[in-house]
C-alpha cells in the first residue's frame, strides 16, 4: 500500500500571512534532535501568524536551462517535491510547493508541469486510477482531477488545517490527516468531505488504508491510531517510543511499517496490536517508508538517506541515493522500480530495486496558464 502518499510528514510549511508578500518557513525541532546536516522541519502553530524566516534563498527562479532552452530543468525551479506516487511503471505524478504538480507517461523521462489551479503547498497526493487523483496541502487545501490532472479543481475539506496525507481506498472512500490531530473522510470522491475523530490534539503526518475498513495513522510523540471500521472509531496503538512517526506503510492487514525521527524503524506482524523497533543503523531522521510486498522496502530521509531491506526490515542496509539533498518521499512500482523526491525539485529514479538510483534532471514544460512565477 501507499505509505500514506509517502509523505514529506516532517517537513518544512509555510504561511502568506507576511506584510512582505513573500514567503516564510518554520522550522520545528522535533523529540529534541538537532542534526548539523538536517533538522526534523514539523508543523508549529504559531501565534499572531507569525513566521520565522528561516531561508533567504530557497527559492531560485530561472528562465533558461544551462543549455538554453526556456523549459528549465526540475532541479533548476528550487521548488521543494514532498510526495510520489506512481499507477504503474510508466504513470507517475509529484507535488510540491507553490502549487507545483508533475506528471510523467513515460516512468520519468519527460515530466511535464500541470496547472494546479493553486499557489497552496501541496503536501500529499493519491491517484485511485488513471483518471482520479487527490492532492492535499497547506489550509485545508484539497485539489481532485477527474482527468488525470489536465484540469484539476477545489474540494471543500470544511477545516483550514494543514492536510499532510491523503490516502484513497477506491475512488469513494478516502480519508486525509492533518495538524491538531486532524482526520476528515469522504465517501463520495471528495464531493463532501466530514471530520472523524481521531481523540487526539497530535498532529497526524501519514495515513494509510489496506480497504475502506483498516487504516492506519501516525505523527507526533511516537501516536499511532488504527480503525477497523473506516474511521468511525479510532482507537490509540502502543508504539512504544515518543518520537515523532512520519510515515506509515501497510502491505496487508496484519504486516505494516513506520518511520521517523532519529532513524526510528517500527513494524507489526498483527495489525499494530504490538510494534516492535527495527535496528536503522542511522541516526538521520526517515521522512517515507513504501514496501512492494511483505519483504522488500525502502525508507528515504535526511541528507539523501536510503535505506532498503529484502526480508521485511530483519535486516536494513544503506544505499547510495546520489544525492545528499533530504529525499522526502519514496514510492516504488514494483520490486525494481522506483522513485523519490526531495529538496530543490529533486528526482531520483531506480531500474534494479535501489542498487543504482539516478537523477531525472529533466526539463518540465508549463501548461498554459500555470502561475509566470514557476518559470
């Protein structure tokens, strides 16, 4: 299953609410870890809507690539990619800030910007077919397309949370989590959307379903919450730690996964009723789990992090990501193909299950209409 969209989960947010029109980030020290290489960025309420500046160049504009041409290569627009997620080996789709959504026919040779409709920051995404997708993000904000993103449109989430995960049984029933221990279901394809309780005030990075009964949440202060009933009740899980859960991962009903701050690996073999630490041998924090069955799986994080196991997390080792940019979410197709994204409009890509990732520096061109500060 979709590690709740494989989340950015712990990342870095920003708000509009600046005299100066442009924008801000926040940056939050999560279960008291402080690296020299990367910090566990989560979401603060902050009051007054004030927000620290933490960057003074994290945007980078450009208008050619290094070879001239006027569509710029995804490393060169400088917007952060929170979220893959990929139908098959060919159809792929990525989300980030400002609104940003990527798509590819083609497993990532081309990518190909479509108009969002949004300058919100877009967090999380899910496609239930060819056709219907959902991506969330900053304010409630929730985009859904009927077409597979040649037009996408608003969706009333009826909350201005941040919606940091969204995850979809069918293309009916699908559920997003979000700050302040925000969960809001639908059954319509998004038409309405109506709160559920989650009887926490934590704030939820990732969600993840096997069905439209059993699902699955984490976030902060180790919280994990499960349903057996499609979110009509949701009951606390014993994850044993206190550290911040960033992404969740189920393959089945039984067998499941989570990652987080300080290299925290947990697994369950009985559907969460016992979560038992998994050996990282990493200190970084781990921002996304996926696992393509029951044994293989990766988990992306900090400073280009990756990590991968063949027998279910008995054993994870390291591998060379190429990158030391935080990858903040990995999403494979199938046991060889995969893809993550990161800082900076980084994608990597793997045909040999991780042994060798590679960038897909490629150039991304604009729909008509997409937002002239893009490119």
């Amino acid at each position: 299953m979709k590690a709740a969209s494989s989340s950015i989960r712990a990342s870095s947010f920003h708000d509009r609410a600046s005299r100066m029109g442009r924008w801000r980030w926040v940056w939050v020290v999560a279960s008291g870890i402080i690296s020299s290489v990367a910090i566990l960025a989560v979401l603060a309420k902050v009051p007054n809507n004030t927000l620290r500046n933490s960057s003074k160049d994290t945007w980078q504009w450009f208008t050619q690539s290094n070879e001239g041409s006027s569509t710029p290569r995804l490393s060169s627009m400088g917007l952060p990619l929170n979220d893959v997620f990929f139908l098959d080996v060919k159809r792929g789709w990525a989300v980030g800030g400002r609104g940003a959504i990527l798509a590819t026919i083609d497993g990532g040779a081309t990518w190909r910007m479509q108009n969002s409709d949004t300058r919100q920051y877009l967090v999380s995404l899910y496609f239930a077919d060819g056709s219907r997708g959902w991506a969330v993000g900053d304010g409630g904000t929730i985009m859904a397309t009927l077409d597979g993103g040649v037009t996408w449109k608003p969706q009333s989430s009826g909350t201005q949370r941040y919606l940091l995960s969204v995850y979809f049984a069918d293309s009916s029933r699908g559920w997003a989590v979000g700050t302040e221990g925000a969960i809001i279901a639908t059954i319509d394809g998004g038409l309405t959307w109506k709160p559920q309780s989650s009887c926490t005030l934590q704030n939820l990075l990732s969600v993840d379903f096997v069905d439209g009964n059993r699902g699955w949440a984490v976030g902060w202060q180790g919280t994990i919450l499960a349903t057996l009933d499609g979110g009509t009740t949701w009951t606390p899980q014993n994850s044993g730690m206190d550290k911040v859960l960033v992404s969740v991962d189920f393959v089945d009903g039984s067998r499941g996964w989570a990652v987080g701050a300080g290299g925290a690996i947990l697994a369950t073999r009985d559907g969460g009723a016992t979560w038992r630490a998994q050996r990282s041998d990493t200190y970084k924090n781990l921002l996304s789990v996926h696992f393509a069955d029951g044994n293989r799986g990766w988990a992306g994080g900090a400073a280009g992090t990756m990590l991968t196991t063949v027998d279910g997390g008995a054993k994870w080792r390291l591998q060379d990501s190429g990158t030391l940019q935080d990858l903040r979410s990995v999403y494979f197709a199938d046991g060889n193909r995969g893809w993550a994204v990161g800082v900076g409009g980084l994608i990597v890509a793997t045909r040999d299950a991780g042994a060798k990732w590679k960038p897909q520096d490629c150039r991304c061109k604009k729909p008509r209409g997409l937002w002239e500060f893009v490119f």
